[in-house]
C-alpha cells in the first residue's frame, strides 16, 4: 500500500472517530436559535425555513429531548414569540409574528428530499436538484469564502481533472458541456486567474441550483448538467452590506432599498495585485503561466513585467410594481488581463492576454390570478478573448480573438389546475453568434470566420405533488427548431421521486438534451497557451450537434443525522469532436467527431452529531470514447476518473467553524510512447490511446472561521485556510514533444500548498 493511501485511510479514522465521540448531557446553556434548530432538524428530520435576519438575534435553552415534535415548536414559540408554521409533514416556515407568507407563496416552496446535504446549506429537492442557500452554508474544507462553482465539486459524480472551476467534469463530461447560468442569463466564462476562481461574487449570489439530470423543460443547452446561480429576489427594507479581504482581492456588497416596493443589490470585487503580492497569488500566477508563452524564455529573449489583474461588477435591481406584477434588471461585467514584456538588449515588446464578459436582462414577471402566472425573460450575454503574442525572434505580432454574443427571448407560463397539478408551457428564441479572428502581421495573414445560429424552442411540463407531499412527477417535452439547419430536436424530460417508509425515498431522472456551442483547441500555444480553448458554433457537418440521452435511479435514507444516498446513471453524448476533448497525443491534430458513454454510481454517507458534521462521499465512473474514423474506436476517455473520494468534517462551537477534509481520486488517462521504439518516422510513436495512467491525485485542505460581533449593528468574519496542506505535488497532466532527436515530457502538477486568510465586516 502506497504511503499516499495509508495517509487517506489514517484521515478516514480520525475523522469518524471525530464523529462518533461520546453524547455530553443535556445542558442548560443558552445557544443561538440557528444551533438549537440545527439539533432539531437532526433530531426530528424536520426542515426549517427562514430568513436569516428573522432568527439572527434570538438565543434559547435548547428544548428537552423527550418532548414530541408539536410540543417543540410550542415550546419555540412561546421563547421567541416567532410563528412556526407547518407545510407539509417535512417542512416548517419560520416568520415573524403577522408576517405569515401567503398561501400562494407557501405553495411556491419546492419539497426538500434531504434538508442538509453534505453541509447546512445544501439542500436535495424533489425534483432530483441541489440547491446551495448561501445565506445558511457552512464552510467547505480549504475554502474561506464561499466560492460559488469551488462549492459545486463537492458533490459526489463532479470532478475536475486539473483543479480548475472553468474545467468542470459532470459524469464525465466537459466543462462545455455545463449549462451555466447567472440570474437566467447563460454565461460563456466562469472564471478568474483563467479558471482557479469562480468569477461569480458570492456576496450577491444567494442560491446555485445543481442538475445532473431530468432538467426543466425551459432549460436548452448543457448536455451534461446545469449550474444555475440566482441573487435575492427580496426587496429589502433595511440598508445592509459587507466589505473584505483576502490574500487574493478586495471586495464589497451593498443592498440598498430605494421604498418599500424596490431594491438595489451592488458587488463590487477587485484583485490586490496592483498594491501587494501575496503567496496565494504567486502560486496561483505560477500556475497560469506554467508551460506557457507568459513562463517561456528562449536563448536571448527573456519575459519580465509579468501582471495580472482581475476585476467584477454584479448589480440587481428589484422593483415590485404591485402586488401582481414585478420587474428585476440584472448586469454582470468580469475582466481577466495579464501582461508581460518580451526582452532583448535592442528592444523590448508588450504580449497580453484579455478574457472578459458582459452580460445584462430584464425579467418581467405578473400574477394574473390565483391560477395564472406569467414570466418574460430577455438578456444579451457577450464573451471575449483576446491575445497579442509579440514575437521578437520572429519580428511577428500574433493577434487571436473569439468572441460569442448571445441574445434571448423566453416567455414563460405557469398555470395551477388544482392542489396537485399545475402546467409549465413557454417559448424560447435563442440567437448565438460566434467569431474567430487570426491576424498575422508578418507575413500578412488574416481569417476571420463568423457563424450564427437561431433555435426556437416550445415547451411545456406537467407537475404533480401528491396531497400528503410524498409523491411529485414533472413530466414533459421540448421542441426545438433550428432554422439554418432546418433540424428538429425533440427532448421529453422527467422527474420522479415518491417517499416511502418515512425515512425513504426513491427517484427516477431522465432527460434528453442538445447544443450548438462547444470548446476546441486549435493548437496548445494560442492564446499564449494560456486559455487555449476557444468556442464554436456547430456546422451540422464535421462540427456536429452535440445530443445526449441520460436515465438514473436513486434513493435516499434520511434519519436522525444519518444520510445515506446513491445513484446509478447511464448517459450517451453524441456528436463530440476530438479537438473538443484535449487530445495531447497522435489525435492532437485529428479532426473527426464521435461520442462517449459514461455510466457510474454517485454515493454519499453523512452523519450530524451534535457540533460535529461528517461525510464520505465516493464516485465511480466508466467513461470510454467511440471514434469510428479513428484507428482505435474505442477507448477511455480523457474524462475517466475511475474512482473519486471525498471525506471532510466540520466542527462548530459557539461562533467558531473549524471545516477539513481530503480528496483522492485515480490517475487521469494518458498515453505514453512505445518503450524502445519512442520515435517512428520522425515521429513520436504513441502506444494505445488512453493505455495508461498517471498516478493518482490525493490533497488534504483545512480551514477556520470565527465570527464576532461589534456593537449591535456589525459582526465580523475572520478566517484562515490551507490549500493541499502536505504540499503533494499532484499529476494532473503530461505530454510529450520532440526535441533534439529525443522525446521529452512535460509533467504538469496541481496547485501547491496555498494559505489565504479573510477579514470581513458587516454592517
């Protein structure tokens, strides 16, 4: 057994032995409201839904065990003089007294199949998503703040092969296989230092819902899963806001009322690099340059002036015209820029490298009747990358762009028949546009290539809620059209999970799902070899239309603190190109389209007791190509994590969180050339695709936050985190080049150890 494993399996037993420390007696101290429900919902499998400002500022002695549940909520009541209001036989409303929601609004709350997955904070719905609540997260192991798309990896089934969020893998899919979008608007970036950070301020994103399978019939796109970000749709009566740092930016949020019918929501966030270095930003520079144009230096040509800068801006505003109609205008704007001088003793010239987007929507929503609601959604998104590579030995300049612009149009209907059933219907236009510019200075060479595609979409989805809220099914269907290609897709979709046995639930997903935008790499130097990927727009001949089919079966146990689930998928996506997957061996310059068939079980163990919060989750997947036109049909694919594992714990007491956990997963594949007969005809001679392995990835984070408070009106936040605490020198990539007669490899490693620490204030 490798010493990486004995290490895993000595964490796994100091973490549950963590867990399973013996019960302390029942106290008498006087605890937080939000911990004593923290205990309840553990101890009764109830949730508890609630604003955090209505519950912040009240403390209790916890309620005697031996009481039945009705007893518990009299008992809070008369404590906090809150109303404690029942939905269903699962699902507890807390407001202020007077102040009970609507039956409309009540009826509006999705079913919750397990209130705390993995973490407080996350949620799995009944419609087989997850949904992240900000508001009530807990801290993940390694993370300080609440990395919107960092977040997302902690779920069993979800990897990324190279550390990146702009490289994330969902059942073995690529990252542009993802659907993600920002308040409704589809984003073609995701984030900062080209992909270490999420570039989505998590300030002003309140939720993250997470699909994997059996999607809403209003979404398009994202054959692989969806990862939909939403900001408040409160208005908000009373100023508030935060302001923070951290080793890597800057970064502020105000919520500002304007009246009582509407709001402003602004974020605001900005690198430090411009007035201090710190180590987690060198080590994240180094690991953007690293193998690249930026680290390069050749003979007498040496790079020196290396910057980087990044920079968000988020803004909501909310306006609730009256009570049937309300308008919310949305605006996003992200850059990434690095710079960098290439030297001689005669001259010295300026390359850079640009990755920003745009994007903004206006939604208009009304309530005609207690029957009929309708939605109008329209936004323009637009995504851009540019390089200018300054080439002294070659006296050349090199200027490389892509760029997306993307315009929508959806109109949505709800329409409830009765207590159980209500229809879903709408209709979707979607036009994208896609350009690619290569221009050459020296010789003069230029191609600019544009693209556009129109999709219209009808659709429409029956859903069901059984009166005893044990049984809900959406079932439904799109149809779409695309003009260009005079092409229909039809995509039924369905969503099912009954509860049984009281502590059981069963789910069956399936979805069948299309795009037209994927992500190919020309050559492994564009873009300075920084971001190499580039979108494109399918063609419906060599560039196909991507499809996907994908069914699973789940079930999940949810008793006392105990959460056991798994799920078993089957997904086939067709219409892949080999330049969309990466390919660093004998198909690099290959261009040929084919598919995948990836199949696995996603797991997850869970146990709450008392201030301790441990989970196990575990992945296995098969994932293997099919290329008819190549000499090997079929092999693994580049995507094929065989196993993962994840276990982490969080511990809390009093205002203070201490959260640490590892992540092990099996080598990524990868081809290696023939031992003794490394060269063939000048050539590196590649054994079979995919053959091999790299060894196996395995990292230990920890991290810390304590919160205080300052007067009555401000609290505090200061925290500390160790990224890959041992410092492990993970393999998360080689290839291989010629050079000087013989093959040379390059070993690519993941992020060393990368300590960060947060100071944050509230007001």
């Amino acid at each position: 057994m490798t010493r990486p494993t004995n290490q895993f399996f000595a964490l796994l037993v100091i973490f549950f032995s963590f867990s399973f420390v013996s019960k302390a007696q029942e106290g008498k101290n006087i605890l937080p409201l939000i911990s004593v429900l923290e205990s309840i919902q553990t101890q009764y499998g109830y949730q508890f839904n609630y604003a955090e400002d209505t519950i912040k500022d009240y403390k209790i002695i916890p309620p005697l065990k031996k009481l039945t549940f009705a007893e518990v909520l009299g008992y809070l009541h008369e404590q906090t003089g809150l109303e404690f209001s029942p939905i269903n036989d699962s699902f507890i409303i807390i407001s202020e007294a007077g102040a009970l929601p609507s039956e409309e609004a009540l009826q509006a709350l999705p079913e919750i199949i397990v209130p705390s997955y993995i973490i407080r904070g996350i949620r799995k719905l009944n419609n087989g998503s997850f949904k992240i609540d900000f508001s009530k997260f807990r801290m993940l192991p390694g993370l300080i703040e609440a990395d919107v798309l960092q977040s997302i990896k902690a779920f069993p089934g979800i990897q990324s092969i190279n550390e990146n969020v702009s490289n994330i893998n969902i059942r073995g899919g690529s990252h542009d296989q993802n659907l993600i979008l920002w308040d409704g608007i589809k984003m073609y970036q995701s984030g900062h230092f080209f992909g270490l950070i999420s570039m989505y301020n998590p300030q002003i994103t309140q939720s993250v819902s997470l699909i994997k399978n059996g999607s809403d019939v209003s979404f398009t796109d994202g054959v692989s899963g969806t990862i939909s970000m939403e900001t408040s749709k409160k208005v908000n009566p009373k100023f508030k806001g935060n302001v923070g740092i951290n080793f890597i930016d800057a970064n502020g949020f105000v919520d500002v009322p304007i009246n009582r019918k509407s709001s402003i929501q602004v974020a605001l966030r900005k690198s430090i690099s411009d007035f201090v270095q710190t180590p987690a930003y060198s080590n994240f520079f180094d690991k953007i340059s690293e193998d690249t144009e930026v680290e390069n230096s050749m003979g007498s040509i040496m790079n020196s002036d290396k910057k980087f800068d990044f920079y968000d801006a988020s803004f909501r505003w909310l306006y609730r015209l009256n009570d049937r109609d309300e308008l919310r205008i949305n605006f996003i704007n992200v850059s990434n820029e690095l710079i960098f001088n290439e030297n001689t003793l005669e001259e010295s010239r300026r390359s850079s490298i640009n990755q920003n987007s745009i994007a903004g929507a206006v939604y208009f929503t009304r309530t005609w009747n207690n029957s009929w609601k309708s939605s109008l959604e329209l936004y323009e998104t637009d995504y851009s990358l540019k390089a200018t590579n300054a080439n002294i030995l070659d006296s050349q300049r090199f200027l490389q762009e892509n760029k997306v612009s993307e315009t929508s149009f959806k109109l949505k209907t709800n329409y409830k028949i009765n207590d159980q059933f209500n229809l879903l219907s709408g209709y979707h236009v979607v036009e994208t546009k896609v350009s690619n510019l290569d221009d050459v200075d020296t010789p003069i060479f230029k191609s600019l290539v544009s693209e556009v595609l129109i999709t219209h979409g009808l659709f429409s989805q029956i859903n069901y809620l059984s009166s005893n809220a044990k049984t809900s099914l959406s079932a439904g269907i799109r149809f779409n059209h695309i003009n260009k290609f005079k092409k229909q897709i039809l995509e039924p979709r369905l969503s099912f999970t009954h509860k049984f046995l009281n502590n059981f639930s069963l789910e069956v997903l399936g979805e069948v799902k299309h795009q037209n935008t994927s992500q190919i790499i020309n050559f492994q130097n564009d873009f300075l070899g920084v971001e190499k990927r580039r979108w494109q727009l399918s063609n419906n001949r060599d560039i196909p239309i991507i499809t996907s089919k994908q069914i699973s079966l789940g079930i999940n146990y949810n008793r006392r603190g105990w959460q056991i689930g798994a799920d078993i998928y089957v997904k086939n996506v067709n219409g892949i190109t080999t330049q969309s997957q990466g390919f660093q061996n004998q198909y690099e310059f290959v261009k040929t389209s084919g598919s995948y068939k990836a199949s696995g079980i996603d797991f997850i163990l869970r146990k709450q007791l008392r201030k301790f919060n441990t989970w196990l989750s575990y992945a296995y997947l098969n994932n293997d190509y099919t290329f008819k036109s190549l000499p090997e049909i079929e092999f693994s694919s580049n995507y094929d994590i065989t196993h993962a594992v994840t276990l982490g714990t969080i511990y809390n007491f009093k205002n203070l969180q201490i959260s640490t956990g590892c992540n092990w997963f099996s080598g990524k594949p990868t081809t290696l050339p023939i031992a003794g007969s490394e060269i063939l005809n000048d050539e590196i001679n590649f054994g079979a695709s995919n053959g091999n392995r790299l060894k196996s990835y395995f990292k230990v984070d920890i991290s810390a936050l304590y919160d205080f408070q300052i007067g009555n009106s401000s609290r505090v936040n200061i925290g500390a985190s160790i990224w890959n605490v041992f410092d492990r020198k993970n393999q998360i990539n080689n290839f291989f080049r010629l050079g000087d007669g013989s093959v040379n490899e390059t070993l690519q490693t993941s992020l060393g150890m990368t300590p960060n620490v947060l100071l944050r204030v509230y007001f």
